[in-house]
C-alpha cells in the first residue's frame, strides 16, 4: 500500500511520495489479505467511536461505551427471569446479546461488530482522529490492526515524544480487531510490515523497528523506504528513487544493507520463501529476485505506475493507474500473461486479497472482485481507502473523515 493511496491520481508523477505494505504469501487454507480498497460509510451510518479520555486527545475509542448502568430495578428484573442453567444477564448484557443475535440472524453471519441494515453488515469504526491526513498503511496479525497516521500539521521536531506526534507529527498504533484502546507504538511514516515480534516502518531516513507491544525503537539500516516487507531474519524494502533506487534487504537486528535489485522506481514489495517480488512504477514492470540475491526476472511489462502489489500462494495482484482511470491486474506467481480482473476510475488505490476475492479502492468506494475475475461488487461507498488489509472474516481500511480520518471494520459478505 502506498501512503495516501486514496489520493493516488494526485500521486501521479509524485513517485517520492508515501510509503507501502507488504505481506508474505500464506497457503490457500489460510489465505488472507497480507497487506496497503474503499471507503466508509457516512458517519450517519457507522457506529460512532467515544472519545478515549485519554492524553492522546483526538484519538477516539471506538469500543467503549457510554451507556449509563441499569438501576437496581432493571437489574433484579434481570435477575429474577434468570433461570437456574446459567448466569443471570444483567439488562445492559442482554440488550448487547439480543442486538447481536438480530444482527446476526437477519444479515445470516455475524457483523463483527458492525449494525445490520436491511440484511447488510455496515462497517464499524475502530478508531478515529479529528485532525491530520488519512491512515497511511495497515498491515495484520491475529489479534491487532496496525496501521499509521498523518501529522495534524507543522514542522515535526527532531526529537519528540509519542504524545507530541498527535499534534506535529507522524505515529505507528496498534489497535485491537474486536475494538478497544488504541495504542502508539512509535513515532514514524508508513510503511509497515511485522513479522512475529516487530513491527517494521519507516523514518524517511531509516528503517526501524518497534516490539509489536511497544517499547523502545531500533534502526535497521539506512536510507529509508517506499515499501517493506518481513520475515523472521530479514527485512527487504524499496527506496526512494531520489536517493538510490533499489530493492535492498537487512537482517531483522540491523546491519548493512544488501542490494537485491536497481530500477528507475522500484515501489511496491511482497516476499514468499524464495522470492522478492516488486513493481518498478516508472518502468512500469512486475519483477522478482531469489530472495537471498540473484538475477532480477521482469514478469510483466506494460503496467502503468503500478504502486500497489500483494499475492498468494500461486498468483501476484495489482493496480495499476493513470489520470483518469486505473486496473486490478493478477498473473502467475511463476509468471504468465496478465489478466485485467476490474478496470475503472479510481482503480489504481490500495489492494489485498484472500481466497476468494481482490479488494480494492474505486471511485464508487470499498469493492471486490472475484479472484479470477468477474463483476466488481461495492462493498461500502462513498470515499476511497487510503489503506487496506483483510483476514478470514473482516476487511479493515483508513478513510478520510470530516475533521480527520477513520479506521473502518466491515464483515465480509457471505
């Protein structure tokens, strides 16, 4: 994912800018989206996110709820129609209960959290930032979104703390899937990726990494990145063309740089056990290198500021872009001819894919189409996602909101 994808027409030409996420290959069985389409639906429609209270200040957790607690009549009501098969549920239990039984049973699968309307899931906002550009990335584990957030404005210091990057700067969070608080891991840009203990990012100087619970921050190796990826020994990236344009790698605890590939623009990243696989957007190719170096093989040409990438276990996904308009392309992890999955305005965003269908961004929104093509379906409309990633059950994005951005959960459809 490339930081302000959302925005991408206006990223044409603009290939300094912004940062990407990359996911490594997972096997059919548990295929998800390992990586940075859509937009959310009007705050009307979405369940609003409480403010938090806390020193963070604009950010908003979504999870907590103002509801004032019964009083002693509701809950010996409660109490006395329990019957002796199990624990009593209090009136603000058995509301939440039945609410998400109705969701459940009138959309036919549960709505993660999200309100059903007329038998469709909505989306659910997780967390929220009433200043600042919209979330840059967004990469996955099983309990955790992890995603990054744009200054709210202003020069940003040299040296700050993670309280000061609401205000002035750039911040990595950590915040649950099923909602809850929302956490600052590090003062930095997009790009992230994580592997089992960190989460890797950028500082637009190096790239760093922070324990996936926070605490302190390492450099890796210089210069900084557009996009990156992770394994359990080594982290690959892309660097920005202005400095040395090349696909490098580095040992997860730091050390120098290897060079695995040059280009005139290599941005996107994705890896599998043996190959880094990356786009080349002003070359306008799709390209792999073995992944401890080796020669580079271009398995695709002709693919117009392609910026955005993921794959799976047998195929490669993009967007490529223009001015006007933009494609979802897929081909053979080994290579093959390329096939336009979805083409039309503002297709050229953020992509993910699991295994069954390509999520992206498009001008009328969150959409999907099927792996091997077909008729693209929105999912959620209105405004285009900055960021994207999905797993089994849930699509997650950034969006931007009034005053600031969002970050959304959707069901997938069933």
């Amino acid at each position: 994912m490339v930081r302000g994808l959302g925005h991408w027409a206006a990223a044409v030409g603009l290939l300094l800018s912004g940062c990407t996420t990359a996911q490594k290959t997972v096997t059919p069985a548990e295929s998800h989206a390992q990586g940075d389409a859509g937009a959310a639906a009007s705050d009307a429609a979405l369940p609003s996110a409480d403010d938090s209270g806390d020193a963070l200040g604009p950010l908003q957790d979504a999870t907590e709820q103002a509801d004032a607690p019964p009083d002693d009549g509701a809950i010996d009501d409660a109490s006395e129609s329990a019957t002796d098969d199990g624990p009593s549920l209090d009136a603000h239990d058995a509301s939440a209960s039945d609410a998400a039984a109705e969701a459940t049973s009138s959309c036919g699968h549960d709505c993660q959290g999200g309100a059903c309307v007329m038998g469709v899931c909505q989306p659910v906002v997780l967390a929220s930032m009433s200043c600042g550009g919209p979330g840059q990335n967004i990469t996955l584990d099983s309990n955790n979104v992890y995603w990054s957030w744009g200054a709210c404005g202003g020069a940003r210091p040299k040296d700050f703390a993670l309280s000061d990057c609401i205000a002035a700067g750039t911040c990595v969070f950590s915040t649950p899937k099923a909602g809850g608080t929302t956490t600052p891991l590090a003062v930095g840009l997009a790009p992230l990726a994580i592997n089992a203990t960190s989460v890797f990012y950028d500082t637009s100087s190096a790239v760093m990494a922070v324990p996936l619970t926070g605490g302190t921050a390492t450099t890796i190796a210089s210069p900084g990145c557009l996009s990156v990826a992770a394994d359990s020994a080594n982290v690959y990236w892309t660097t920005p063309t202005s400095l040395f344009p090349a696909v490098l790698s580095a040992p997860v605890t730091g050390g120098t740089p290897t060079t695995l590939a040059t280009g005139q623009a290599p941005r996107a990243i994705a890896i599998d056990a043996n190959h880094v696989y990356f786009t080349d957007a002003t070359a306008g190719t799709i390209n792999a290198v073995p992944i401890g170096a080796g020669p580079v093989t271009v398995l695709a040409s002709g693919q117009t500021f392609a910026v955005a990438m993921v794959i799976d276990s047998t195929g490669i996904y993009w967007t490529t872009a223009s001015t006007s308009a933009g494609s979802v392309m897929s081909m053979p992890l080994g290579g093959g001819a390329p096939t336009t999955l979805a083409a039309g305005a503002g297709y050229g965003g953020p992509i993910a894919v699991d295994s069954a269908n390509v999520y992206f961004s498009g001008s009328a929104g969150l959409m999907s189409v099927p792996l091997h093509g077909g008729t693209p379906t929105t999912l959620a409309g209105s405004q285009g996602a900055n960021a994207l990633a999905v797993d089994s059950t849930s699509i997650y994005w950034t969006a931007a909101q009034a005053g600031g951005m969002s970050l959304l959960k959707l069901a997938k459809p069933q």
